[in-house]
C-alpha cells in the first residue's frame, strides 16, 4: 500500500488536521489538542489528530526505534479525549518516507484530507530527511489559504514537553514526574500468564504480566490502579527480579488489592500512578510480607487519591 492508496473517510476531510507521532498524547499534545479543536469549531470542520504506525525511525533505522509509550489503540482513545473528533492512523512506508515536504503537503494534507487549517508544535519536521519546518509549513499553508497555528507548550520550569523526556523519567523511576508530564497515568498492557505462584503462598497473589508492547518502567516497586468489570482496584506492581528468592528474571508481578479471580490468558491493563520504592533483598519471608503490606496500604493511598 502506498500513502495515495490509503482511504481518507469523508468524516476526517476539510477540517483542521494535526499531524504527529503523539507517542504517550502527553500535556504538550494536550494543548494542541485543544488548539484543534478550538479551530475546527472556528471552520466549523472537524478536528483531525494523524499519527503514524510504525514509528517512522522503524522503517528508517530499526536499531534507533525508541520504546513506545502507547499502544496504538490507547493513543487512539487519549486523542480523541484531548479533543479529535477523528483519528488517523497512516501506514509508514518507504514510499511515505521518500516524499519531500512538499509532495507530503500536497498530496496528503491538501489532496488527502483538504485540510482548511493546520496546528503544531514548534519542533514539527516533515517530508523527506524531515526538511519541512514550520517555516515551511506556515508558507505552504499560506499559498493555499489555509490557517496555520503553531502551539508552545512548555512545564512549570520553562522545559518543552516532550516523549522522549518522558521516557528518561520512566527509565529513572521517577514515576510521578513522568505521569506529572503526561498528565494522566502511564499504562502497561499486557496478558496475565502463570508464574511461579509464591505470592498466593505468603498472602499476597499476583497477576503476571507478559507481551507487553510499551515501555518497561526502571526495576522497582510501583502504586497503580486497574479496572475489571466496571470495578477499580489500587494495584502494588513490582518489575524485576525477585532478590529474596534468588531469582534473576525480569517479571512484571501486579497484586490487585481487594479482586480474586482468574486472569489467566486474559488482557489487563495497569495504570501507574508513582514509584513506591526499590527493589531489594529481605533476609526473612516475615520481612518481605512486613514491606509488601506497607507497599499495599501505599497504593491503596495513591488509588484513592487519583479517583
């Protein structure tokens, strides 16, 4: 499939689109979100968020692909509750990648969707080798009569938002911080398989995570929250070994206070809300059990709050 093969629904056409990966649709994406939105209403079109599947840098440099914060599926729905009216999702190609800024702009936005108004940020590149800016952007939409706003966003220190300051957070173990920039909680996906079912035994079960597709927080203790048939439950998550039992494998081990039940080969989300603690080796099964409880009541805290 070529970019000119793929199917623009008459929903998502003459409106005011924006265009970018979105990766983790954090506060940066929030406000220009809600730019779009204000736009659309102002051109009385619809408001159209375009992302991208792959990453471009996976067709390009499979190597460099950066971890990804959201799934496309979740990125969907943050889009659509930061303000689109439609979602978007263009297939990267080579074919994609090889058009200049301006085949992309007017075969895509203009010939694909009749964008009548664009809004960015302000580090938007696109076309071939990422040569379009938003110098360029402006120019083209002005030829063309269409309206071009450019957003800014930036936190309470005056740093741009951005996903790949959000990974280092994540990658850090600095929970709070990232989920301060994404400006709702960071969620892992994944399916509940059989462990080595030592938490039932000390009073504490958990559901085991696999085939997670998004970014693996640090190693270390986590206070989250999951739902499960319309009910919400704090959840204490711990990723990676497990040093009091010797054991060296990475796992994602989630205990949902107050659910009993079988998960077993079924689909869980966990949103994580902040860091708990490191990881660390107790030298007493007594002592652990006295550390998981404090970790539980800990989430239990962090849940409440976050409702």
């Amino acid at each position: 499939m070529t970019i000119l093969d793929f199917h623009v629904p008459g929903s998502a056409c003459e409106g005011c689109i924006a265009i970018g990966n979105f990766d983790g649709v954090h506060r940066g994406h929030a406000v220009m979100l809600q730019q779009l939105r204000s736009l659309g209403q102002e051109i009385a079109g619809p408001a159209v968020a375009i992302t991208f599947d792959p990453h471009p840098i996976a067709v390009l440099r499979p190597e460099f692909t950066p971890p990804v914060l959201t799934t496309i599926e979740d990125r969907k729905a943050l889009l659509r509750q930061a303000g689109a009216d439609e979602v978007i999702v263009l297939p990267v190609t080579s074919g994609l990648l090889e058009m200049t800024a301006e085949q992309f702009f007017r075969d895509v936005v203009v010939g694909k969707f009749k964008a009548r108004g664009v809004v960015e940020g302000p580090n938007f590149h696109f076309g071939k080798d990422r040569r379009g800016d938003v110098n360029l952007l402006q120019e083209l939409c002005r030829s063309r009569g269409i309206q071009c706003h450019i957003a800014k966003s930036f936190d309470e220190a005056g740093s741009m938002v951005s996903s790949s300051r959000i990974r280092e957070l994540i990658g850090a173990r600095a929970m709070a911080g990232a989920v301060e920039l994404l400006g709702h909680p960071y969620r892992l996906s994944g399916i509940v398989r059989h462990g080595a079912g030592r938490g039932r035994t000390i009073g504490f079960p958990t559901a085991n995570l696999a085939e997670i597709q998004t970014l693996l927080p640090a190693h270390g203790v986590y206070a989250g929250a999951t739902e499960i048939n319309g009910n919400r439950y704090p959840v204490a998550v711990s990723i990676g070994p497990n040093p009091t039992f010797g054991e060296h494998r990475e796992k994602i081990e989630c205990h949902i206070d107050g659910f009993s039940g079988n998960l077993y080969d079924q689909k869980l989300a966990i949103d994580l809300l902040k860091e708990v603690r490191a990881l660390q080796s107790f030298s007493s099964i007594d002592e652990l059990i006295f550390q998981i409880r404090n970790d539980v009541e800990v989430c239990r805290s962090t849940a409440k709050s976050a409702v």
